[in-house]
C-alpha cells in the first residue's frame, strides 16, 4: 500500500527529480462549480468586476456630488449617497457578523 502524496511529499520529490516533474495543468474550468447558482455567481462576478463598472460608477457619484447641490436632491453632507452606497455592506454585516468583545476564539 502506497503512502498518499501530499503537496510537500510532492515538492521534494520534484525539487530532487527537477528533470522527471512533469507539472499539471490546472485550468479555471477544472475548478468552476457546474451548479445553476454557480455559474449566475460567475457572471456577475465577470460584469461586476469589469472596468467599464468602476467607471461607469465612478461617473455616476461625481455627478452625484455636483447635482445633489446644484439640484438640490441630495445637499452636501450626502446622506441619501452615503446610503445607497452603504447598503452592500449592510447585507455584508448580516452575514459576517462581527466577533463579540472578549470572544478570544
């Protein structure tokens, strides 16, 4: 009965038979899940994290910044902006919530 191969049985194997490694190649699509709520999970990760996304906000609350006074929506201290910008991490608290003071764990 062989031993199981460990990621460090594996690098000094490699490191003493440089000529003999063959490395594996790993591919995203090795690792995607196959799931529905998986690949809904991966496109909107892939839109999310575009750069037009970050311009496009980036855009969008300047003009903010400017309109709200000049308009009068939303005057300076914001708080109709800092709210809709704080709503993400409001569900992020939800499901992270954080450690109880004193808790050591």
């Amino acid at each position: 009965m062989s031993e199981p191969v460990t990621t460090a049985s594996a690098a000094q194997e490699a490191k003493a038979k440089p000529r003999e490694h063959v490395p594996k190649l790993v591919l995203s699509k090795h690792n995607r899940g196959s799931r529905p709520l998986d690949r809904v999970a991966e496109g909107v990760n892939r839109f999310i994290g575009s750069m037009w996304v970050f311009v496009f906000v980036t855009i969008v609350v300047v003009v903010w910044l400017f309109a709200g006074n000049v308009v009068g929506f939303d005057k300076t201290p914001w708080p109709l902006l800092l709210t809709l910008l704080n709503l993400p991490q409001l569900s992020i608290m939800c499901v992270f919530p954080a450690k109880p003071i004193g808790d050591s764990t």
